[in-house]
C-alpha cells in the first residue's frame, strides 16, 4: 500500500503520526543518506552510526518540514550538520590505532555489497572494483568542503544553489569548490581513465 504512493504522500501521512509511512520514507531514503556518508567518512563504523544518526533525526523532525517538496534539501542539510559535527568530534580526540592493527594498503579497502554484473567478465569486474577503490581513495583525500560540496552535486544531485543553503556559503564558492574538486579527481585519476 505504501510503496505505490509519492514520496510527498508518505511525508503527510508521517507528519500525521502514520509510522507505516514514515518507515517506507526510511527505507527510500536510507540508501542515499548511506551513500553521502559513505563518500564523506573513511570509517565504515562510523558510516552506519551516521546513517542511523540521520533517519533518526529525520524521523523526530518530520513535523517540523513545511514544504514536502523541499525534503531532499531538508534531508541533505540534516546529513551536513551530522557531518561537520562528526569532523568537530574527531578533530578533538587524538588519534590511536590499535597495537595489533596491520599497515597494509589492503585494510583502506572498502567493504561494500555490490551488484553483481551478469554481463561483466571476470576480468571486466576486477577492473572495476579497483577502479571503484581509487575514485573512493581519491573522494578521501579531498579536503572535507570539497568532498562535501562534489558528493552533494554528483551523488546527491543537488542544484549549486540547494549546496550553498546547505553549506551556508555563496553559490560561487560552491562552484569553485566543485571545479576544485573534479579537477583533483580528475588528476588523480588521469592514468586510469582515458
């Protein structure tokens, strides 16, 4: 029954106590908050913490959106504020790894279900994960408004203008943190993408 209605639908039926419908706008949402955390923090401990910190907050604050039609921003901007707060924190611990911690390059690997590729060679698919592997080290490596603004606009699809209400900056700051942003991809990508 819930499945079939619009996302603008399930938010009125969820401001009015309907918990059937604020767990289906849960479940369509949890994969896109995921993913911004995911391209945004290095720690896949944390990614789930931050996921489930976020539907939480959206699923206490719905009542508080006036315009359903503006809750993807909504959403984004909830997911920014968690974020930031998210880098405050882990700037002020210090940082320890564990005694029995290996250093090798094989643990930043991403642990990550993916699709299976039914029209993929084996070949085909090792390529691709790898591939996957450097565009994931590459978004890391960004400084974090950078990472912030680039997985805003290509993952999240927002507009220039919906980053800068977001981010509280100006829309050409925004631009210049893109351009920045897919210039650095770009250069470290060059030798694997033709």
């Amino acid at each position: 029954m819930y499945k079939n209605k619009t996302q603008e639908e399930l938010i009125e039926m969820a401001r009015n106590d309907n918990l059937d419908a604020l767990e289906e706008l849960v479940k369509r949402n949890q994969n896109s908050v995921y993913a911004s955390f995911y391209y945004l923090s290095s720690n896949c401990e944390d990614v789930l913490d931050l996921t489930q910190e976020a539907l939480l907050k959206m699923a206490k604050n719905i009542k508080k959106l006036k315009d359903p039609e503006k809750f993807k921003p909504w959403l984004n901007q909830i997911v920014t504020r968690l974020f930031y707060d998210y880098i405050r924190r882990k700037n002020k611990k210090l940082q320890t790894v564990p005694i029995d911690k290996k250093r090798d390059d094989e643990e930043d690997k991403f642990n990550v279900s993916e699709v299976p590729c039914k029209t993929c060679t084996p070949e085909e698919k090792t390529l691709n994960t790898e591939l996957n592997c450097l565009i994931e080290r590459s978004i890391q490596k960004l400084p974090d408004s950078f990472r912030l603004a680039i997985i805003l606009r290509e993952f999240q699809g927002l507009s220039y203008e919906e980053i800068a209400e977001i981010t509280n900056t100006n829309v050409g700051t925004v631009k210049s943190r893109i351009a920045r942003a897919r210039n650095k991809l770009q250069s470290d990508l060059k030798q694997y993408i033709a």
